[in-house]
C-alpha cells in the first residue's frame, strides 16, 4: 500500500516539475517573441517614416521636373489627377476583394448548413430504425463536446 502510495506522490512531483519546466519555457518563448515584436515594429515605424519621406521627396521632384516643362499649377494638378486615378484604382481593387470574400464566405456557410442538414438527416433515421444505437451516438457525441465532464477540484471546494 505504502508503495503504490510512493508511486502517486513521485508522480504528483513528477507532474509539478514538468508543469513548471513548461511554464518556464512558455513564459521564455512568450518574452523572445514579445521583444521580437517590438523590435520589428520599431523597425517598421522607421522604414515607414523613411519611405514616406521618400515619397513626398519624389513628388517635389516630379512637380519640379513638370513645373520646369509645363507651369507649376499644371505640374500641381497633373500629380493631383494621377494619384487621384492611383486611389479610384485601389478602392475598386478593394471592393472587388471584399466582394469576393462575401462570395467565399457564404458559400462556406452554404456548405456548413449543408452538412448540418445531412447529419441531422441521418441521424434521424438512424434514430427511427435504430433508437438504441441512436441513443449511444447522442451519448457519445455529448461525452466529445464535454457535456459528460465532472466537476473540477475547484467546484468540489
């Protein structure tokens, strides 16, 4: 008795250990990747503000190069036309994509219904020729979902 009793205490140890040796790394794995999220992130503000200063160094650079072709105010109004074009193109894409996923999306839930519809189905007839097996499959299917699960130590309390 007193050995099987060892047994249950080296294997309660046993778990602490490893629930701690695994707390450890988690909470290791989970400070790397919170460091590595805020380096990238520091890093991507920076390469942010550096091709955005680019950008508006390019656009002086365009008006001036059509300014010294065309007067400023068409230079102006040309860069305006184009990156208003530029915009409607990318709102268009942007519908386009969101309507596609809407597509997508219903027809997942189409399927999803489907199936639901073709279990309950035969479940159905499974249950009006069989109502044991039914019974069992529902008992199952309960015991899967966590419907059949005890009371845990700190409802016991």
């Amino acid at each position: 008795m007193s050995r099987a009793l060892g047994a249950v205490r080296w294997g309660e140890i046993g778990m602490q250990t490893l629930g701690a040796v695994l707390t450890a790394l988690l909470a290791a794995d989970f400070g790397a990747a919170a460091s590595r999220y805020k380096r990238n992130a520091l890093l991507w503000a920076i390469v942010t503000v550096l091709l955005g200063t680019a950008y508006v160094f390019g656009l002086v650079a365009i008006s001036l190069a059509l300014a010294d072709r065309y007067s400023p105010i068409v230079a102006a109004v040309a860069i305006a036309i184009v990156l208003l074009a530029t915009a409607l193109v990318l709102i268009a894409v942007m519908a386009a994509l969101n309507a596609r996923d809407r597509r997508l999306l219903d027809e997942r839930r189409r399927r999803s219904l489907l199936q639901t519809n073709l279990a309950l189905a035969a479940a159905s007839s499974i249950l009006r020729r069989q109502p044991l097996l039914g019974v069992g499959t529902a008992i199952a299917v309960g015991l899967l979902l966590g419907l059949g699960k005890g009371r845990r130590r700190s409802d016991r309390r």
